[in-house]
C-alpha cells in the first residue's frame, strides 16, 4: 500500500519504478494507490473563464494556504504533518478555457468536520473574490466514500485516456503540501516562490 505521507515531492517521486510501460496498467495502478489513501473529502475548484493555467495554480495554492492556517492555526508549519493530506488532480475545462482541480483530502487529526470545512471554504473563497476580479468561481465539497467499481478514481484518472505517455498524464497531478502545489514545470514562476508560499516560523490566521 502507497503512503502519499511518505513523500511530497511529486506523484512520479512516489511511485518512480511502480509503472509499467503499459499506459492502462499504469492508470490502474494509480487507481489502486489513489484508494489507498485515507481519503476524507472530496474537493472540487472551479476559475473564472480564460483564466490561465499558471494563475490557476496560483489561486490554488493561496486557497490551501489560508485553509491550512485556519484549520492549523500557528501550529501550520511547524512539522510537515501540520498541513493538510492529499493528492490534487488537474483538468481542462474546455467550455471556459481554462482549468479546474478535483482534491482528496486525506483524514487527520486536526481536519474539521464536514460542516465546519464547508464554512471555512466559504469564508476563504469570498475573502479571494474580493478584488476586481473573481478568483475562484466555484467550490464543492463532498465526504468521501469507497465505491465499488473505483467510479472517483477512475474518473480523475481519464487524463490517461488522452495523453501519450504516463509522464504526461502524471504532469496532471501533485500532492498538497507545506511547500505548495506543483504540476510538473507549473508554479515555478509563482510570486510565492519556485514551490509556492514560503513558511515563516510563526504564522497566524484571522478569523
């Protein structure tokens, strides 16, 4: 069984050599590993139309950064566990031209319960919108169950349908992490820095 708290590196860090040539057996593979995960929720994030890839990842990880704050408080950053746990899968979104993430949340101590999550989303998209310009168009959250017939996993695996290797179906997915978010050479330009928000030793969240 994967551990996607054994590294955050990258999802081809994690399971470098697990793959085989075989681009539907490497999706299945993926599959299995990704229920593995002591997933919890399901998180869905929707951008504005045109909204550039870049600026996508950026807002993503602005978003995580103010969630880990709230739920962590000033013990965010502090050790490597006092952040959220997941794996983050990006798609197209073709009728907008621009992107969207579907996040798995892996269960840990201090994650909040469905209600309380939800309200914290809520608090935080509205804080990023509001500027001039929305940053995040929509959320869902949902609690997450283990469904016969791998439905979820197949479903943010299909990126394996349309890309020609598994180095770029893999490009589409990354791990949440204190460092920040990254898709393959994506985020690297952030203004938070080439792994996106930088941690000072003491941190506070607003509420």
């Amino acid at each position: 069984m994967y551990n996607v708290k054994l590294s955050k590196k990258s999802i081809k860090q994690l399971v470098s050599g697990e793959y085989s040539s075989n681009n539907a057996d490497s999706r299945e593979q993926l599959i299995d590993w990704l229920r593995s995960m002591n997933t919890t929720y399901h998180l869905t994030l929707t951008f504005p139309y045109l909204e550039a890839e870049a600026r996508c990842t950026e807002h993503l990880n602005e978003f995580f950064h103010k969630l880990n704050l709230r739920i962590f408080r000033a013990r965010y950053g502090r050790v490597k566990s006092d952040c959220l746990a997941g794996v983050v899968v990006m798609e197209d979104t073709p009728a907008k031209d621009t992107v969207h993430f579907h996040v798995l949340i892996e269960g840990q101590q201090y994650l909040p319960e469905f209600e309380r999550m939800k309200k914290l989303i809520e608090g935080i998209v509205a804080s990023m919108n509001r500027g001039k310009r929305k940053k995040v168009d929509k959320f869902q959250l949902d609690q997450y169950r283990l469904a016969e017939g791998k439905s979820l996993e197949r479903y943010l695996t299909k990126v394996f349908e349309n890309s020609r290797t598994d180095v770029e179906a893999l490009d589409r997915f990354a791990c949440l992490s204190i460092g920040g978010i990254q898709f393959g050479e994506i985020g690297k330009s952030s203004r938070y820095g080439k792994t996106g928000f930088h941690i000072k030793k003491k941190v506070t969240a607003s509420y």
